[in-house]
C-alpha cells in the first residue's frame, strides 16, 4: 500500500490587525534606519579632531629630531629621516582613514566585533609559534613579512575587545548586574587574550587590554562586588611582586626602586631616561639639540621619546604635550557622554580610556614612577602600524560624534 503523503499544514491567514501591526513596525525601523542615515551625515567633532592632528603633526616633528642619530647608524644607506619618512607615510594613510571611517555610520561597526575578535586571536596564537612569529629583545610579538611590514597582533586585539564588548554589553542592558550575562562571558575572552598575550611575554599590553576591558563591564553596569574583587586582586598580585613572592620580573622592580645601583647594566635604560629628563630643566636644551639621542639613550625614537621631548623642551614643552593628551582624553569622554546610544557611548569609552592608560603608562615608565615595560607614546612613538591603528580608532569617536545628542546653549 502506498503511504500517502501528508498535507503541510495551512497557515493561518493573518488578520487585518496583525497585518496593521507588522506594517507599522516596518515603517518604524525605516523611520530609525532613515534617521540614522540623516543623523551619520553631521559635522564631526572639531576639537577632537584638532587635538588628534596637532598630536600626530608634534608626534612626528619629534619622531624626526630623536632617530636621526639612530637612522644614520643603523641603515644601510645611512639616511638619518628613515624612521621619520615611514612614520609620515603611515601617518598620512592613518589621517586618511581616520577621515573615511568618521564619515561611516557607527552602527555598521557592529558587524566586525565577531570576526575581529576571532581574527585577533588567530593572530596572538600564529604570533606565539616559533618560527611564525618574530622575535626582538626577547619577545615575540610581532607578525610580517620580513622587516618590510610588520605588526603586533596585540594592537588588533585592541581595537576587538573594544568594539565585541560595546556591541554585546549595549544589547544586554539590565543582564549586566548579573554574573552569568554581565561578568563570566567577558572574563573568559579577557583572559584567553591575556594568557596568549603572555605567553608573548607582553605585560603592558595585556594590562591595557584588562584595564579597557575591566571599563566596559563597569560602564556597561557590573556589580561594584566585582569591581572591588578585581581591584583586590589587582593590589594583592603587585604586592607580592614588590616583596619578591613572585620572582616574575624582579630584576625590573629592582632597577626600578634604585636604577642607579647598576647603572650600566640593567639600569641602564632607567637611570639615561631619569638623565635626559634631568638635562631639559625649564625651558629645555632645544628642538633637535638633545645629547642623550646620540645613542645613549636605548629607545629613544621609540618607548623612551618622552624622554628626548623632556630634555629638548623641558618641563614646560613636555607640561603642554600632557595637557594636550588630557583635552584629547577629557574630550573623548565627553563625546561618550552625549553619544547617543549606549553603543557608541560605550565604543568612546573603550577608545578613550585605551589612549588615556597607554599615556599614563608610558609616561609613568619614562619618568620611573612606575616599573620599566615596553609600551609606546600614542602619535609619538616610532612604529607605523600602530600609528594607523590608532589615528582610525580616533575615526570610530569622530563617527560617534556625528550623531551626538544636541547640547543646551549656555
């Protein structure tokens, strides 16, 4: 006997208040979609934007007065604007994008969190394969092909947690007091990056990475319990580091209570860094009059310039470098304040609080306040990708700043 097919069951017909109430939805979303298409095309955030040139054109005058000495010794050709050269080129391409990603609708962004997150740590993994990843100063951290390009995963890895955790914790509103929803999905991303990260080694890299992260999940509503366990926590594994507990690093604390007890040794960096902030005084020894360039000072073009801007424009130049970071840093939360939705207030955030903690690092390692680490200047520091990768995450709070919330006058 043959089986008889069975029917698909009959959809039921939709009423004339279903059909209402579907049209009106889609009338909805097409108003939303049109008015953030209408809301995308506003001016951009002047000052902002002016801050982020006026580092980038400081950055790279400084960059050509403290690797001339480095480029003319250490090329093959001996041209003392290498560095200069290919940090302007990449500086160029970094404005360029910064521009072009202002001009998109941020809420596009959304759709990269996923894969980028995933991509970078592909990358931190590829990185931590000898043979794949490239080593210097006894980290490996960079990815390239030969010395023409290359890059560190770690910088992607940046830009992924920012834009994964924004868009995640912006859709999850009420969830994020809970610890299910709003703490151990971040925690495990956070330390699968920090453990790849150091296995690099990359301290300060990871720290800025569980720092940015650590703000999201505060901004985007966690318990303070949590706040207070990390923080715990954070203080409990520095203490044990300083008494020596933990033996991870301990010739850096060392040198870093008293670089001058091996002065040409280990201290070496610290103590030439504490000499060229020393040499500068008031006014400085002059634009491009440094002496501790003049291969004394290791990384002097690089994690270490904010020394040579010390000692050639003194305590007064290098006080108004600082005060122009802080107008950056205070205007980025300030633009987060009146983005208008959670999403783009959170992606301010992200990109603020990662400039504003990779400045103080780096200025707290240069000046010894705190432990020496390798971690570059935001626009001064010698390396173009990165560079890149910085002036287009300025481009993420330019596109936030187009659709900013209207300000009451006075």
């Amino acid at each position: 006997m043959a089986t008889q097919r069975r029917a698909a069951p009959r959809r039921r017909p939709m009423s004339r208040e279903e059909a209402l109430a579907r049209q009106e939805r889609r009338q909805r979303q097409q108003e939303k979609e049109r008015e953030s298409r209408e809301l995308a095309k506003g001016p951009i955030d002047l000052p902002f934007c002016l801050l982020v040139l006026l580092l980038t054109a400081i950055g790279l005058v400084m960059l050509l007065s403290a690797s001339f000495p480095s480029a003319y010794y250490e090329t093959a050709n001996h041209d003392p604007t290498y560095y200069f050269v290919r940090q302007g080129v990449f500086a160029v391409m970094g404005v360029a994008a910064m521009f072009f990603i202002g001009k998109i609708n941020y809420q596009r962004f959304r759709g990269l969190a996923k894969p980028l997150l995933y991509l970078s740590i592909i990358l931190l993994i590829l990185v931590a394969i000898p043979g794949i990843g490239i080593m210097r100063n006894n980290a490996r951290r960079w990815l390239g092909i030969g010395e023409l390009l290359t890059f560190q995963p770690s910088e992607i890895a940046k830009l992924a947690v920012i834009l994964y955790f924004s868009d995640s914790i912006s859709k999850k509103k009420d969830k994020m007091h809970t610890t299910r929803y709003g703490v151990a999905p971040y925690l495990v991303i956070l330390g699968v990056i920090a453990l790849l990260m150091m296995l690099e080694p990359h301290l300060s890299g990871t720290v800025l990475i569980l720092g940015t992260g650590a703000v999201l999940m505060l901004v985007g509503g966690i318990s303070w319990t949590w706040v207070g366990l990390a923080a715990v926590g954070a203080g409990g594994i520095a203490g044990l580091m300083l008494t020596g507990v933990i033996q991870y690093g301990q010739s850096r604390i060392a040198m870093w209570q008293n670089p001058f007890i091996d002065p040409r040794g280990d201290g070496y960096q610290l103590s030439q860094s504490l000499i060229s902030i020393g040499s500068g005084g008031l006014l400085g020894v002059g634009l491009g009059k440094s002496r501790q360039k003049f291969l004394f000072l290791p990384e002097e073009h690089n994690d270490f310039i904010f020394a040579i801007v010390c000692e050639e424009l003194g305590l007064i130049g290098a006080t108004i470098i600082m005060l122009l970071f802080a107008a950056l840093i205070l205007r980025g939360y300030w633009i987060a304040l009146h983005a208008r939705d959670r999403f783009g207030s959170l992606l301010v955030v992200g990109v603020t609080t990662l400039v504003a903690m990779q400045t103080f690092l780096n200025i707290g390692v240069v000046t010894g306040l705190l432990p020496t680490t390798g971690i570059s200047l935001p626009f001064f520091s010698y390396g173009g990708t990165a560079l890149s990768i910085q002036l287009a995450e300025m481009g993420i709070v330019l596109s936030v700043s187009r659709q900013m919330k209207p300000t009451k006058a006075g």
